[in-house]
C-alpha cells in the first residue's frame, strides 16, 4: 500500500463521498447519501485545514450520525408520497371497469374476463355473458357486482 502514502487525504474522503453516492442510486434506500455527504464534507475540511486521519474519522463519524439522524427526522416529518399509488396493483386500477362473465359466478365465485385477462371473482351470482362491473380487488380476486 505504498501508492496509498502518495495520495493526498482529501481525494480518498472525497473519493469515498462520490463512490457512496454511487452506491446510493445502485441500490435505493435512502440511507449511504447521508454517509456520502459526510464523506464529502470531510474531504472538504481536510482540503482546507490539514488534520490527523484520527480527527478525520472522528469528524466523519460524528457528520455522518447527525446526517442520519437530520435525514430520518425529514423523512418522517416529510414522508415521500407515492406518484401512483396503484401501480403494482392492477387490480385496484380496474375499479370501475366492466368485465364480463366466464364462469358462472354461483355461491359468490366465479372467473371474469376483462380485456385479455381472465380473473377470479366474487360478488353477486352472475350467469356466464352477463356484464359486472368491477368494484375493487382482493389480492388476485376481482370483487365484482351486476350491472343496473
């Protein structure tokens, strides 16, 4: 590790900062930003004011746990509101929607056909060709009511 004396302290803080902010957008959670920062910050200080590495990680660490601390305190008091919050639920999207009949919907269950998809219902018996209108789901299972 002899190239290692060459660098100077700064660029490996700053380096840090930059791979940790990476590794940040490669696996989202929120959390090694803030450690990124800290990075950053103490790559900075050490640019301007030449310390011991012992101050450096001591500086580093108490950043990076009150960067924590700031970043958990925002989240909660502001958290991230989903853009669409069914997106991974198709079946939520389909309220509203009118399917039709596959198999006979006898003793509250029967199978809908909606678009190119063929779903597990419930809801009211329904003869096999009669429309429902599709009221919400549950998990896999379209909860369906008749039509007027």
């Amino acid at each position: 590790m002899d190239w290692l004396g060459d660098v100077q302290p700064h660029w490996l803080w700053l380096a840090l900062g930059l791979f940790l902010a990476g590794a940040e957008i490669l696996v989202p959670g929120f959390f090694l930003i803030w450690l990124a920062g800290a990075a950053l910050l103490t790559g900075l200080l050490v640019w301007l004011v030449p310390v011991g590495m012992p101050l450096q990680v001591l500086f580093f660490a108490v950043v990076a746990f009150a960067a924590v601390l700031a970043g958990r305190r925002m989240l909660r008091d502001h958290p991230m509101e989903e853009l669409d919050p069914k997106m991974n639920r198709r079946g939520e999207r389909l309220a509203g929607e009118t399917a039709v009949v596959v198999q006979a919907i006898e003793a509250g269950q029967g199978r809908v056909r909606h678009g190119d998809s063929e779903w597990l219902a419930r809801g009211t018996d329904a003869a096999v060709g009669a429309r429902v209108r599709i009221t919400g789901s549950d998990g896999a299972v379209l909860l369906v009511e008749p039509i007027g």
